[in-house]
C-alpha cells in the first residue's frame, strides 16, 4: 500500500545541444513508471540538470540508460564549461521522497555504480551516503582535478571505486561518473518584515549550521579570530544541515532569510520555520511568510502540519488535506502567493491523473456502480469500504472527544486513536481497489492463450497465482478490519458519551466486513489447487470471524448500557 518514491538528478555535461540532451531525456522517459519533472540545460556550464522521480527500482533502470545514452553521444575530449566536471554524467544523486530510506538509496546508488563500470565501462566514484570511505562523502574530493585530472588518478588509490584502471581511449571519451544518495534537498526563503539585507544576513548567520566568523571582543567590527593553522574560527549556528544567506528581493521589496535544508531528516521545515521566528524576534524582527522553491515530499508538509496541531493541542488524526492546510497557513506558505499542495508535492504531482479508483467517486458514483451490470466492484470492495466506515466512525469520536472541553487534559490520547483510526481507514480504502484488482487479474489470465502444451502451464501456473492472490486480499480486508474493533471499543468506553452510538455502529460496520469479506475468501480458497494452502488461509478466517463475532457483542452490551 505505502507507495515508494525516490528522486534522482543526474548532471549531464551537455547545455548547448538540444537534440543531445532530449535523446537522453527521451531515453530516460521510455522507462515506465517514471516521470520527468524538470530539465534544466545551461550554456555557461555547458551543463542539464535532469530530475525524473519514480519507484525505486524504476529509477535505478532510468538512470542507468540515461548514463549510457550520455556516455555514447557525449566526448568529453571536447569538452568545455564554466561548472566542474568530470564525466558525461558528471554526479548521479538519488533521492529519497516517500516510502524508502536514505541507507536504501545508497544500497541502490552502489549496485548502480557497479552496474555502470562493469555494463559501460564507465569509472565511477560513490558519494555522499553511497560512499566507502569518510573523505568521498564530499563530491569535491571524489571530482578532484575535474575530468583533466583523471589519466594520473586511474588505477591508482585516487581511483574509482569501481571500474579502476588505467586510462584509457574508453575513459578519454566518457570521463567518470559519481553516483551517490543524499538526502532530499529543500530550498526554502523565509520572508522578513524589513528592508535590512544586514538584519536578515545576521539572522541567516545565526541559524545556518556554519555560523559567523568569532571577532575579538565580541564586535561586529571586530578583527577574525584566527586559529593556530590560520583559519578563521567559526561561532557555529543553531540548525545542523543548512546553509543560509540574507538578501533583498526588489519584486517582493522585503529581504528575506535563504535556506537550503540539506538534512530534513535532522531539520524538519518547521523545525527551521520556528528557529529562524525565534533568531528575527531576538533581532526585532518578525517572519511574515515561507515560499519554498521548487518541490517537497509530501512528507515534509505532513509533519509540519501535526507539529503545529499539536503545539495547539489539536488531535492530528484527520484528514492528510486538512494537515497540509494547516502547515500552509502555519507558515505562511501562501503569503506571497497560492500555494498549491497539487503543484508543490511530489507525490500528488506524479500520481496518475488518469487512474479511475472506486475511492474516488462520489457515494452515488460508487453504489451506482456497484449496480451496475459490471461483476466488479462486488462484495470483496464493500465488505473493505465497510470497514474503512467503521474506522472512520471510531476517528470521528475520537476527534470529537479530543476537542471536548471537558477532555483538555486527554486531548493526547484521543488525538493518537484518531491517527490510529485515520491509518486504518486509509489501509481498508486502499483494500477496495485491491479487492477489484484482484478479480481482475482472473479476468486476464482467462485471456492467455492454451493451445501448446507450453501455454497451458503458463496459463495454469498464472491462474493459481491469480486465484491465490484474490484468496489474500479478502483475508487482508478481514485482518485490518478486524483491527478497527480496538478503537471502536476503546471510543464506546472512553469516548464522548454522546458519540457512544456512532461507535456502537462502527462495530456493526466491523463485523460486517469481517463476514463479507470471509465469504470471499471462501470461494476464491475452493478454485485452488493447493488444497493445503486453501485450508490454511480458511482457518485463519474461521478464527478472525468467530472472535469478531465476539467482540461485535461485547461492544454492543456497552453501547446499551450507556444509552
């Protein structure tokens, strides 16, 4: 269910010829399941920063042909350009955006530098979080010398990590490549109430992990302090993982503080947010409103949202449109401007607008479909929309005990059986396009051909994998129903009296699904031919169903009793 994205920005080192640069961008796009979101070519740096985001496995195949396409079209012996470089593909970061973590991005960024060298002969150095040692962490020592420098660094210890040789007529042409994993990157400008370039400069020097430079005495105007090697000892800031700067913006005619959060993981968007109010407040300064350059993970919006309802004492267990909205407002996201989630985040700007998904419809739409002369959606998609209304029925008095004035003191653990109930509901939604699916994946192999031998084992094989497939679902749907009855109950016993029906219904709505979607599994377990299996996943049905069952009752006789 949890979806799996991760971003990746190759640097190619061509900016000047288009036809080059879409052949590659071209050769990237014909990877399914990957979407372009940006290519960036510059003439100066004679370089096109291409960013495409996809499933991890997708994106790791697209960046591979990328490379490739780039190595056979671009000579780096003719190569010229005001940016650094080493290599047609000069760096190669993936991105970690939703689903997958960073040490998996650098698994993944270290089977495609091995891929690289040994598919393409290409050299290529691992950075960042994919790298093998401390020092290559920083893509500067890894690029050392740029693209010249590499007849005297091949096959020795400055070497790549894989694909280390001597130079030759091969690594002439392409150079070498770095590929790494970083985190993701957030640009963000925090806007000022003044004109003063050197209040938000200040501001920006408080903040910024580097700092400012220490001055004898303590003054502004002070000399640097110089350590024994000469360097100038630095007074660090208050945010691990940014860089920031302070400027004046004449379209706006406001300065404003200049951010890059380079580790969101350790400085969370709102975690900046509040420092930097906190550093301008200190200066008589006040921050009126955020704007973030270029895209977010959906993530970043979500946690910024719960973390300003619950400094309200607000429950966070609702909807992930109404968070978003209050991280927008929260920060002053739309100051300068309509902040579209639709437009900002990732993960709503790539999902497929062309997906028709039963969730999706109208409560109309979807009864009227169910009517219709079509098998599916049937049973198996409303026993799980049964359930996904019975979590819904147990968050709503959740909510509503939390921001009961008489519950100020509990609004914690209401607010944790709300996200509790909200997960649920999205788990059993997600049940009701899978239940479809399923039956569809019957249909089809009812499609493959049975005349050889050859195809009638594929054709047997496909179906008891399908039939299999839509025996789990169903049994999914009974699993995670079932999971609803603990909030359902926990909100009858402990939850605003005057809700204490809607929850008794949300047992109801439990059980309902539970028995439902058990008949599914009933019938999909008899065209099995592993008549073990069959009974293995009937068993476990019985005993979810008979404990339901159970349950169903207990939280009815506490409904009754408190009517």
């Amino acid at each position: 269910m949890n979806t799996r994205i991760i971003e990746c920005v190759p640097n190619f080192s061509e900016g000047r010829d288009r036809e080059k640069i879409k052949a590659i961008t071209d050769t990237i796009c014909a990877v399914k399941g990957i979407s372009l979101l940006d290519v960036d070519p510059g003439e100066a740096t004679n370089r096109t920063v291409v960013t495409f985001v996809g499933a991890p496995e997708d994106v790791a195949e697209a960046a591979f042909q990328g490379i490739k396409k780039a190595a056979e079209i671009i000579d780096m012996r003719g190569h010229h350009g005001a940016h650094p470089r080493m290599g047609a593909t000069d760096v190669c970061p993936l991105i970690p955006v939703a689903g997958v973590t960073l040490e998996e991005c650098a698994e993944l960024a270290r089977k495609l530098a091995e891929r690289v060298a040994d598919e393409l002969g290409v050299p290529t150095y691992c950075y960042e979080a994919a790298a093998f040692t401390p020092e290559r962490k920083n893509l500067a020592v890894c690029r050392a010398g740029e693209y010249e420098a590499l007849p005297e660094k091949m096959g020795g210890e400055k070497g790549p990590d894989f694909g280390n040789r001597p130079f030759d007529e091969g690594v002439a042409r392409t150079g070498a490549t770095t590929i790494g994993a970083r985190d993701f990157l957030i640009a963000v400008n925090y806007n000022l109430n003044t004109t003063s370039t050197r209040r938000a400069n200040a501001i920006a020097f408080d903040v910024r992990e580097k700092g400012r430079p220490m001055r004898e005495g303590g003054k502004v105007t002070g000399k640097q302090v110089k350590d024994e090697n000469g360097n100038t000892v630095m007074i660090p800031g208050t945010l691990k993982g940014t860089k920031a700067i302070g400027w004046f913006i004449d379209e706006y005619g406001i300065a404003q503080v200049s951010m890059n959060i380079t580790d969101i993981a350790t400085t969370p968007l709102h975690v900046a947010f509040d420092e930097v109010c906190r550093a301008a407040d200190a200066r008589g300064v006040r921050v009126t409103g955020t704007e973030i350059v270029g895209l977010v993970p959906k993530r970043t919006l979500i946690d910024a949202g719960k973390y300003f309802l619950r400094k309200q004492h607000r429950s966070v267990g609702i909807p992930d449109s109404e968070i978003i909205r209050i991280a927008i407002k929260s920060m002053g996201l739309d100051q300068l401007g309509e902040f579209d989630p639709k437009q900002k985040v990732i993960e709503y700007l790539i999902e497929d607008k062309n997906a028709k998904r039963l969730v999706d419809l109208t409560a109309r739409g979807f009864a009227e479909e169910t009517a219709s002369e079509s098998p599916a959606p049937g049973g198996g998609s409303i026993s799980a929309y049964m359930g996904a209304l019975a979590a819904a029925l147990g968050t709503m008095v959740a909510n509503l005990s939390a921001h009961k004035a008489a519950y100020d003191d509990r609004w914690e653990e209401f607010s944790n059986a709300a996200e509790c109930g909200q997960d649920l509901m999205e788990r059993l939604l997600h049940l009701v396009d899978e239940d479809t699916e399923a039956f569809n994946r019957i249909m089809d192999v009812f499609g493959m051909p049975k005349k050889t031998d050859a195809e009638k084992d594929a054709r047997a094989k496909a179906m008891e994998e399908a039939t299999l497939y839509a025996t789990e679902v169903p049994l999914r749907t009974m699993q995670t129903a079932f999971e609803t009855f603990s909030l359902v109950r926990n909100m009858a016993e402990n939850g605003n009296p005057a809700s204490v029906t809607d929850a008794g219904v949300g047992a109801l709505a439990a059980r309902a699904a539970v028995r439902g979607a058990f008949l599914n599994v009933k019938i999909n377990a008899a065209g099995l031919k592993d008549t073990a299996k069959a009974q293995e996943l009937i068993a476990k049905g019985a005993d979810i169903e008979a404990e339901a069952a159970r349950l169903e009752q207990e939280i009815l006789a506490i409904v009754e009793s408190k009517i």
